[in-house]
C-alpha cells in the first residue's frame, strides 16, 4: 500500500508539506482542471501559466525519482474536477492514505473535507505552512481586537521574524516610511525594463492548448514571458532587486501612461503559486539595503507588501470566510460596465489600465485600488461581480488574495472591517499619481457638465448617496463638512450629471 500525494497549480512548492515524508511507492497526483481554469473568467495567459508552471513542476518531481500522474487538460479521461481525478488515482493504485496540503481557497476546503467521508482511505490535510503566520496564529491575534489593523499586525510579524530590526526596535527609528512612498512620476521618468522568459517547447505547446480550449477566456495570449520555473522566477527576483528596487518605494504609487511595470516586482504570481518563498524574497530585499545598495524607505515598503499586507489579508479571508464573499455594506447594485472587458471609454485612466490588464494579466496595486476600484466604488457597482472579475482577470488573483483586498480595501463592502475609511478620490488624485489625464478626453480641472471629469462628480454623489452610513466615520469628517456647505443647485449638478454619466454606461 501507498501514499497519494495530490499538488495544487498553486503549490509547486519542493517544500510543501504535503510532500516532505515522501517514500518510495507513493504516487503524486496533478491534474490540469476544467473546473479550476473555468469556475471564473481567467484570463488567457494567467491559465498558461499555471498549466506550464505545473508541467515544469512535474517534471522536476521526476527527475528527482518520484512517481508521478499527471493529467493533462485534453487528456480525453480526465473527469475535470479534483473528486474525479483523485478518485480515478485511487482506483489506478493501492493507495491506503491520501495527502493534500491545506488549498488556498475556501471551496476548495469544503471539497477536502467532504473527502474524509467520501473516500475508502485516509485523509491527511495538512496546514500550509508557507506563510510566515499561521491562520491559527492570526485568529489569536486578533481575539478581542476591536479593530484588525494591518500596521499592527504586521510589526508584531516583524519582531517575530526580526526583519528589519536592530535588536528591539526597527531599522532607522520607525516602522514605515509610506511618507516618503507616495511620489508622483516625475518628467521622463524611465523605469528600466523588466526581465522577461521567452517561452520553451513546454510553455508553447500550453500556449496552444489555451487558444484552442480557451477562446472566450478574457486577455491576450501574444507576448507570453512569464517564468515558469523556480529558477527562472528567481531571475526575476534578482533583477528586480538589482534595477528597480532602489526606486520602488518612491515611485509605489506613481502611474504613467504606456509604463505598465514601472518599477513593482512583477512577482505576486510567482509567491501565490508557489515559485518564490516569501521569506527568501523578504531576506534578499533586506540584504539589498544591509549592503547600501537599495534605500531603507523602498526595502521597508516593498517588505511590507508580503510580510504585512499578503499575510494579513490571508488571515482576513479564513477569518471572516464563508460569509465575507456575501458582504454589500453599501448596499452597491449596479451591473459591471462592459469597459472592464473590453477598455472602450473615453475615460484615459481606465482605458489604460484595464488594456494592459488585458495585455498582461497584470497592474499594480494603485492602478487596481485608485483606478479600477475607485471608480467601482463610485459607481456602485455590485461587490460580486467586482470581486469575480478581479479573480478572472490577473495571474495572482486567488480568493485567499482577491477577496479581502476587493471587498474590504477597494469597495468598503465589509463596513469598515479591513480598511478604516472608504478609499474614494475625485480626479484630483489621478492626476497628481499619474500621466493618464493629459490625453483624456475629459478635463480633470472641470467639476460639472459633459467635459467634465467622471471621478469629480461621482466623488460627491458616492458621498451623498451614502451619507447616513459614512457620515460618522472619523476619517470621512473632512468631505463631509465641505459638502454640508455645498448649497442645493451644486448638489444638484453633482447628482443629475452622475444620474446622466450612470445611466448612459448602462446603456452602453
């Protein structure tokens, strides 16, 4: 008898704890999935790589000596869900135990556990023990807090971890230097390339499984240059470390038109499935400034987005989960706009934004929060399809990921659970962030009328449509003082211009 040992596509991880008793005769069981490539919208190239990450991963389990079964997608007996295939798996060997490491997502747990009862052998879920704080750990933290704020959180991971720390208190005096992290782009800025992974036989025979099977799937595959390896996503690592890092913390929130990468890693979807570890990308950062070579202000931000912000969302969703996916505190109804499919809007931001999503299953964190969610926040539109399309559309979109970010930082739909205010900007902000609003058809400067800048209005009419629930929150105190002496004619202009805005997305 033996041991079954089934790998997710986001666990190609060589030290996963699914996989660290293996023996010999065990069998190992990955599957390429009509139920996991389609239950949403994903996009094109987020798939391929998933599918040539997971074929590169077998490979090298392999020529290590293991024993594995490996289902390709258009392999014509695949069952096209983890129940089928893993019951096919018991049925092809003599197999006494079934391992799995913990999944990420919640549905995929009900799944797991319904197991346990459905299956002749044993069960053995095993935690993922690849964050730097447990869910265990995280749910201790936050008994009895009133509020779970990340800041918080994320030092006590930093004592715990001692990353960038000099002895009991942090590297240069404080804990974040966001203060020095929110610089606009400056003239001819000019980020240097980024590293890129021409495609091997593997990744090229996926890419044409993917036109073939996936021809309705959102993105673009042309341009295919992610890296599906370890190794090669170390590169990625390392270039970013040695060309963009010295700059990342300045230019973090910067948007520039035509610069879809700026000076961001490019690596979530590499750490979420299991590529780079988090704790090794988090100690190559640290070295960078130990040895001068990248500034304190950047090495802090950009640690604090995996040791901070990625731990505390994962506790955020296993948390609050299942009925966090259900939450609607503003009770927003409105249908997603056919523009974040398509990019076809006069509005230069979001059409900037969501063409490179779809060139690239990829933005930035500001482009997707200030850009994308803001306006979905304005305009009310439905927390559900927000979030479904945030999980379809970009290659490090998981529920574990997506969901607390959507629902809790870009929408408020969690009331105030996440983030401590609503994060609504007129177009102000995007002009000041970004290079986007000198080529739109709108005019940012202009507050009413047909020319005038979307963001502007609906800035003020999300606040009035929403008052009695915002009204009372500390942070809100300043827009709503400066729209208590509005008088009623503004107010007006204010409501019939988003009433008209409103009504001609839907039509369209």
């Amino acid at each position: 008898m033996a041991t079954l040992r089934l790998i997710l596509g986001d666990q190609l991880s060589p030290n996963l704890s699914s996989l660290r008793d293996l023996a010999a005769g065990d069998r190992i069981l990955m599957a390429e999935l009509a139920a996991e490539a389609g239950y949403a919208n994903h996009h094109k190239k987020k798939i391929a790589f998933l599918f040539s990450a997971m074929r590169h991963f077998a490979d090298d389990l392999r020529k290590a000596g293991h024993q594995v079964d490996y289902i390709r997608f258009d392999d014509p007996h695949n069952t096209g869900d983890f129940t089928g295939e893993v019951e096919r798996a018991l049925n092809r060997h003599a197999i006494d135990r079934l391992v799995v490491t913990a999944p990420g997502e919640y549905r995929l747990h009900l799944i797991f556990e319904d197991w346990k009862d459905r299956f002749p052998c044993a069960v053995d879920i095993r935690e993922d023990d690849r964050f730097l704080s447990s869910i265990d750990a995280f749910k201790a933290w936050a008994d009895g807090r009133k509020t779970l704020r990340m800041e918080f959180f994320y030092r006590e991971l930093r004592r715990q971890h001692h990353i960038l720390m000099d002895g009991d208190e942090p590297v240069g005096g404080q804990w974040n230097y966001d203060s020095e992290n929110r610089q606009p782009p400056k003239e001819g800025l000019s980020p240097p390339p980024r590293h890129i992974t021409p495609p091997d036989a593997i990744t090229q025979d996926v890419l044409d499984l993917v036109e073939r099977h996936f021809p309705d799937h959102f993105g673009r595959l042309d341009g295919f240059d992610f890296a599906t390896t370890r190794s090669d996503a170390e590169q990625v690592l390392e270039r970013f470390i040695d060309e963009r890092l010295p700059l990342f913390g300045t230019y973090q929130d910067a948007m520039v038109e035509g610069e879809p990468w700026m000076y961001h890693a490019h690596i979530g979807l590499y750490l979420n499935a299991g590529l780079l570890d988090p704790m090794a990308v988090i100690q190559s950062a640290e070295l960078a400034y130990r040895q001068g070579a990248a500034p304190l202000n950047a090495v802090e931000g950009f640690i604090r987005q995996i040791l901070g912000w990625r731990e505390y969302v994962r506790g955020i969703y296993w948390l609050k989960m299942p009925d966090y996916a259900e939450e609607n505190a503003l009770d927003a109804q409105r249908p997603l706009p056919d523009f974040y499919w398509t990019a076809e809007t006069d509005m230069n931001c979001l059409k900037q934004v969501v063409s490179e999503t779809r060139d690239h299953a990829y933005a930035h964190h500001i482009q997707r929060l200030m850009v994308l969610g803001n306006f979905a926040l304005l305009a009310g539109l439905d927390p559900r399809e927000v979030n479904a399309w945030f999980l379809g559309v970009y290659a490090d979109a998981y529920e574990w990921v997506e969901l607390p970010n959507v629902t809790g930082m870009t929408l408020f739909a969690d009331g105030g659970y996440l983030a401590s205010k609503p994060y609504a900007a007129s177009g102000a902000y995007i002009n000041r962030m970004s290079t986007y609003c000198k080529n739109c058809r709108y005019k940012v400067a202009q507050k009413n009328g047909e020319d005038a800048c979307p963001f502007n209005y609906l800035y003020w009419d999300f606040l009035i449509r929403n008052q009695e629930k915002l009204r009372s929150n500390p942070r809100m105190g300043m827009p709503y003082r400066t729209l208590a002496k509005m008088d009623a004619e503004k107010i007006n202009r204010i409501t019939s211009d988003s009433a008209a805005f409103l009504k001609k997305m839907e039509q369209s």
